[in-house]
C-alpha cells in the first residue's frame, strides 16, 4: 500500500470517528461534525467532506441491493447465500463455508474502505482479537482472508441475527415489561460479564460494549461480537494521541479523556453498566443532541437512579448498576468477575456487595464534579472538600433528626386511628415533617379525613365478596344463606338474594360478568351442595343445581368462562356454565376434594385430595393425565398460573409447591411457612404468587427464578419494617389477593386488621383496622381502586 500524507492519515481518522457517530445516531450529518471543530483547516475538513460523500454513494448501492456480491458468488472457499445487513464500512452474508459444508457470516469489507489503512488496521484487530477468545459467550472468528481485493472475515453464524438493541427497541413499543423481565436480564448480562472477563482473561478490552453488539440466539442466549475496536496487550494501541473510541452513548469517562487517562479492561465494566441501565430503564443513561454534549454529561453528571425512571427496577439490581456506572474506575467493580457475582447473589437473592455512597463519597464525588480555580492551591480545595464532607455529614445528621420526629409522630397516629380517635390522629399527623410526608402519611391521612364505608347489614358472618367487573356493585354471601347486593360507592343495598339452600361460601362473577354464581359450602337442607345463578345486571335467577352429594368444598371457572367445576366428598364434577348440563363426574381415588383448579379453555382440572395428592385430569375424557409428586401434606390452596403453565399449591404443612403444569416436573418447593397455608394467589402476570399462612406470615415467592421475599410477619408485634410507621397485630392471615395490576397485595389478619403493600418493594401502602371482628375475605375491584373485607361479625368494609 502507498505512502499516505499526513493530512490523509488525519482525514482518515476524523472521517472513522464520525462514521462511529454517524452510525450511533448522534452526528446527522457530516457537517455537523465538521461544525463542532471550527479550527479545522479547510483542507483536511474538504478530504473527511470527500470521505463522507463516498460513504453515502457506497450505502446508497448496498441498500439498493448493489455493493458488488450478489447470491452465488464464490469469495475463497465461501459461497454467498443472502445478505443478513449492512453496516458502517461493508455488508455482513450469510454463506456457505464449502470445504466444511457449514453456515457462517461472511464479513466483506467494502473495496472502498479497503484502501484507508485505519480501517483495515480495525478489521485485523477484529480477526485477531476473535482469534484468542474461546468462550460459548463470544462469537468465535473462523478465518479472515483477501480475495480478489475483497478483505472478508467468516464468524459463526448466529440465527436469526438478532442483538439485545432490537429486543430494547421491541420492548420500547410495548404497554408493560413482560413476565420475569428483570430475572431475565440478570441472567443474559451475568453471562455477557462472564464472556467479557475470559477476553479480559486473554488481554482483550472490547471498548464497544453496547446492546448492538450483543446478539442474541433464538433461546435467548447472549453473544458479544464485533471486536473491531478492541485493545490487545501485546500489539500496539492502534488509536492515536486525542482519538476518542467507541460509541458515544456508552463510553467510559477514559474514554472520552483519552488523552489524559490510560483505559484498561474496567472501561468494559462502565459501557456493560450504560447497557444494562438501557436494559432496565429502556433509556440510555447519557443522552444528547451532539456527540460533544454526550461526552460532557459522562464526565460530569451522574445517571438518573433507575428506579427514579422506572420504578419496578428492583432496588438492589438500580445498586449494582450505579455501582458499574462510577466514573472513578477505583469506584467501579475491579473486574468483570466481581460484577458478575454481585448479579449472582442478586439472582440468589443474597446480599450484593455494592452499596449506595455514603457522605464522604458524594462530597468527594462533588468536588470532583465542580472544581475550585487553583489559585490559593491545595488549602482552598482541603477547605472545600472538608466543608462538603461536613455539609453532607450534617444534612444526613438532620435527615435522620426528622426521620425519628417522623417515626415519632406517625406510629402513634396509626394506633390513634385504630381507636377512631380522628382528632388527636390528625394533631399528631400534622406534627409530622413536611418533606417526609408520603406514601404513609398521604394514606392515614386520607384515613382520617374521610369516613370508612361500613356497612353492617348483616345478622351472622360474610362469607364471601366480590366486585362485579364495572366496579359498580359489590356483592357478599352471608352465613344466614342469603346474597346481598350494594352500590360499591355509596354502600346502599340494591337487593337480597335469598331462598338458597345452604350458606354461599363463594360469591364469584363469571369471566363476561353477565352472571353471579354463589356456591353453598356447607350442608344445605337435603344434604347436597348447590350452586346458585343470577343474572349480573337484573339480578333475575337464572338456575340452582345440585353440584355434589354433600358439602362443596372446592369451586373454580376456567378463564373463557364456559366451564364451571366444583369439588367434595364425592369427587368433582364439571358442569357446562351456560346450560349447567353435567360434563363429567369423577369419583376421586384420593379422596375428597379440598381444592379445585381449571385452566383458562377449561381442558384441564387440577384436585388436592385427602391423600395428599395433587391430579391433573382431562377435562373431556376425565382420564387421569398426571399425579403430581406428593405434598405430603393436605393441600389446602391450589392455582393455576394463567398461562396455564404452572399449579401452585399450599399445603396443611407450610410448604408451597410448584409443578410445571404439562410434564407434572416439580419446579420447587418453600418451606418458610411454618404452619398451614390458609390462602394463596398468583398475580395477573403469572410471575409471582403470595401466600398467607397460620403463622401470620405472608411472602411473595418469584415463579422466574427468584427466592421468596417474605412480608414481614404479623406475629412478631412492633414495627415490621425496619422503616415503617405502622404497627402490626398478632394473628393468622385469612386471606391474600392481587391488585390487578399485580403491583399489590392485600391480605387481611384475623384480627380484624387488612394491610396492603407495595408487591416489588416490600413497602407499606395502608392499613385499615376493623372492630375487633375476624376479616375473613378481601378483594379489590376491577380497576384496582377500592379494597372490601368482610368479617365474621357480618360487617362490610371498603
């Protein structure tokens, strides 16, 4: 290749940065760039002008389906099968590897670039970096040649082709994160950090760690590719003095001051940190109009807390992200090792060993922000780093002088409340700092400036609520065999259902809320179970059947709505739930049945029997498909996910089961309750199910993969959160539900008190204390605005 001038090198270089930009999306032009060095001579400014024009002729051919290769076409031992993208500087193919009859991608770099010695330098470092590195986590490099001027580079062939940039990009259209998000991201940047260490292992530094270059195979798992800015430690730095590497979004502060500060492998643990905050938040963490402003936010302002962006991030996940993203490379994580095991014991649900800064690190961390001039020297800065460290030290001092006023004033206005003394609760309300007043306060405070709806319309115990789906009526069975029907918002009795044959232990609208169902749970008149049905909206009857022999102890709807089936001594029964005709009749071989589940096309039915057995059952033929591995125990709550997936069942024992649904393979069994489980739910997502218990602990078990967080329990007395200014009471939970946006939990005690709480944060909504009634039944209404109990002295509270 011929001599280049120095003025050609210099063009070379500037035309290759702003390509890097061009491509990221942050220069939009050319001349963008060029404006954002206004001394540039007109010479060198004209040649990287030239650069640019040639590149666009280049890509306007590839687009249009030119660029000189075409299917067929023989390069080397590789034949062309079509092509999978192009990208900056050539065209990536998928073809065939003839003499070892495989799929690879062809790499060609475009003849035009062929003749700029920069980019090819780039090209070979990619080959040869990809030549070390032997990792299931790395796209491997399988040969590199020339042939016929055309430089190609084969690599193995991920299917489908696609990077986690596309999977950012899907997700940024849609309405809500799916199921297990965030378990899933742990997993796939785990595995990224630990293929990144091994080419750290082997002296490689990416220096383009971003989502576009992070496939992702068609099961999900993650492979970093393009090392064409990577440095290797026994070959020179091919970047030059000033140069700034890599993709603006996600360089390191060293980056960006490449002139000052030497980059070793941790400049890959900060761009891993950029892309996972993307992954988490679905924004970059640096973002600007022009590459200069990009640059100077990473140098000087620190990220938004992810859970600031989205506030489902879990808070651990937000640290050790924060923790990737320090500007000080002291500060970050040492290696890729340590950033993959702190997501392994996030995974594990263990203690992480990241940690928030304290005041010493945020004085030090400001200081190096905002910069004193230097006149008056090393005094003035020890004076300015010592009057911070005191400034956050007494902020902190003051913070936690209001959080103790706080704990002072809020618990006992919570016990206040309890005995409706209104007024002295809103005195000691008041007393409490204003900047402190949250989600606590807000909720005592709506307590106790607006009167509970109480409705006591009742001569015997509630049975069982429920809301009608419009939110308009709130309907509840009660012990003296009777359903009564009230407007949700003003607590007026709209009707009284009465004539059934039996107290209804369950009250349930059907999937299309055109009908009310009560089902009687213990021995009517003639000894048989019945179930009962109105119309939703004139509250007509519709029907009444004997359901089974004796008592009904077990009554489910599959998710259209067509089937009802209910459970019992004699087995279950299935029903059609339009014309009640009887579908099928089993005689349990377990027993009777205590639980009951249907999936959502009513093909399938899940029992928990007397022996300690879970069955599935088909739901056409009543053949026995699966009996699950044994509880060992009576099941006393059982649900199916609703994706029909997985059965969850709670047992007399404490433990929670979970199968998977079509093979019957146990996926894990809690034992952290210590008596039984008395009620259990799974939230709309199917992604966690929270479970209540005899012991007075609720917990919230991940089905993705995560270890159960417990709801701190009821019988330990005094404050259950470290930080809360609620009290709890002494008593086993009766109940649990999700909010139905799954973000919630309500569970009442039977002590008569109902709490809910924040379902991904652990932390305390509301409270509501009854009159020393047992609350056996809770439920939220549709829109997730209202929550109704019911008690065992007949009481109804929303």
């Amino acid at each position: 290749m011929s001599e280049r001038t120095g003025s050609s090198t210099a063009a070379e270089r500037l035309f290759q940065e702003w390509l890097d930009l061009y491509r990221s999306g942050v220069a939009p032009g050319v001349e963008t760039f060029l404006a954002d060095t206004p001394d540039m001579p007109e010479a060198l400014a004209l040649e990287v002008r030239e650069l640019a024009a040639g590149y666009e002729r280049l890509r306007s051919r590839i687009g249009a389906g030119g660029g000189g290769s075409k299917p067929g076409r023989l390069i080397g031992d590789f034949q062309l099968i079509r092509q999978l993208g192009a990208g900056g500087i050539g065209v990536v193919w998928e073809a065939e590897q003839l003499s070892l009859k495989r799929r690879v991608a062809l790499k060609l770099l475009s003849p035009y670039f062929s003749l700029s010695e920069r980019t090819l330098e780039r090209f070979h470092r990619e080959a040869e970096a990809g030549a070390r590195l032997a990792h299931p986590g790395i796209v491997p490099i399988l040969s590199v040649g020339e042939e016929e001027g055309v430089h190609f580079m084969a690599q193995e062939l991920v299917p489908e082709g696609r990077t986690l940039a596309d999977r950012i990009a899907d997700l940024r259209s849609r309405a809500e994160l799916p199921r297990g998000y965030y378990a899933g991201v742990v997993e796939l940047f785990t595995a990224v950090a630990e293929a990144l260490g091994h080419a750290h292992s082997q002296g490689v530094v990416h220096r383009d760690v971003k989502p576009s270059n992070i496939l992702l195979t068609p099961d999900g798992r993650p492979k970093v590719a393009d090392f064409g800015l990577a440095l290797v430690d026994d070959s020179s730095d091919l970047s030059r003095t000033g140069e700034v590497m890599g993709t603006p979004y996600y360089m390191s502060p060293e980056q960006v001051a490449s002139r000052l500060i030497r980059i070793d492998h941790r400049t890959d643990v900060f761009s891993l940190g950029a892309t996972l905050y993307e992954a988490l938040t679905l924004t970059r963490p640096f973002e600007g109009d022009t590459s200069q402003q990009v640059y100077e936010k990473i140098l000087t302002v620190d990220p938004v807390d992810p859970r600031v962006v989205r506030s489902r991030v879990p808070r651990d996940l937000s640290v050790i992200c924060t923790k990737a993203l320090e500007k000080d490379v002291q500060r970050r994580y040492a290696d890729m090792q340590a950033f993959a095991a702190d997501l392994g014991r996030f995974a594990r649900n263990e203690p992480i060993v990241a940690r928030p800064p304290g005041p010493i690190e945020r004085a030090v961390k400001w200081t190096k922000r905002h910069p004193i001039p230097t006149t008056g020297g090393g005094v003035a800065a020890v004076a300015l780093i010592v009057i911070t460290i005191l400034f956050f030290k007494i902020r902190d001092e003051r913070d936690r002088a209001w959080q103790q006023a706080y704990r002072a004033s809020i618990g006992p206005a919570a016990l206040t409340l309890e005995s409706d003394s209104f007024q002295a609760a809103q005195e000691m309300l008041a007393a409490c700092p204003t900047i402190l007043r949250g989600w606590v306060w807000k909720h005592l405070g709506l307590w106790h400036s607006r009167s509970r709806l109480s409705l006591d319309a009742f001569d015997q115990r509630v049975t069982g609520i429920a809301y009608s789906p419009d939110g308009r009526r709130l309907v509840a069975g009660c012990f003296d065999n009777s359903v009564r029907v009230f407007d949700a918002e003003s607590g007026e009795l709209i009707a009284t259902l009465s004539g059934l044959r039996g107290n209804p232990g369950r009250v349930v609208f059907g999937a299309d809320g055109k009908t009310l169902y009560a089902v009687a749970t213990n021995y009517s008149d003639d000894g048989a179970g019945r179930v009962h049905t109105w119309d939703a909206e004139t509250l007509a009857e519709i029907a009444s059947w004997v359901a089974q022999k004796g008592r009904v102890d077990a009554f489910a709807i599959s998710g259209d709505g067509a089937r009802v089936a209910t459970g019992g001594e004699a087995g279950f029964r299935l029903f059609d739930a339009r014309t009640h005709a009887l579908l099928l009749a089993v005689d349990e071989p377990g027993g009777r049945v205590w639980s009951i589940a249907l999936d959502a096309d009513g093909s399938r039915v899940v029992t928990g029997t007397d022996d300690e057995t879970v069955r599935v059952w088909d739901a056409a033929s009543g053949k026995e498909l699966l009996v699950l591995a044994e509880p060992q125990a009576k099941v006393t709550a059982l649900a199916l996910d609703p994706d029909g997936r997985r059965i969850v069942a709670g047992t007399e024992a404490g433990a929670v089961h979970i199968w998977d649904a079509r093979t019957g393979a146990p996926l894990g069994v809690f034992l952290e309750h210590t008596a039984q489980v008395s009620s259990l739910a799974i939230d709309p997502n199917g992604s966690r199910v929270v479970s209540g218990s005899e012991d007075g602990s609720v917990r919230i078990w991940d089905l993705e993969g995560r270890a159960a967080r417990e709801v701190p329990e009821a019988t330990r007395g005094g404050a259950a959160w470290d930080d809360s200014d609620l009290l709890w009471r002494e008593g086993p939970v009766a109940a649990v539900t999700f909010h139905p946006l799954g973000d919630r939990v309500a569970f009442c005690l039977r002590d008569g008190s109902m709490r809910v709480v924040d379902a991904l944060a652990d932390e305390p909504v509301t409270v509501l204390r009854g009159q020393g009634a047992k609350i056996l039944c809770v439920a939220f209404d549709a829109a997730g605005e209202r929550v109704a109990t019911g008690t065992q002295l007949g009481s109804l509270w929303i």
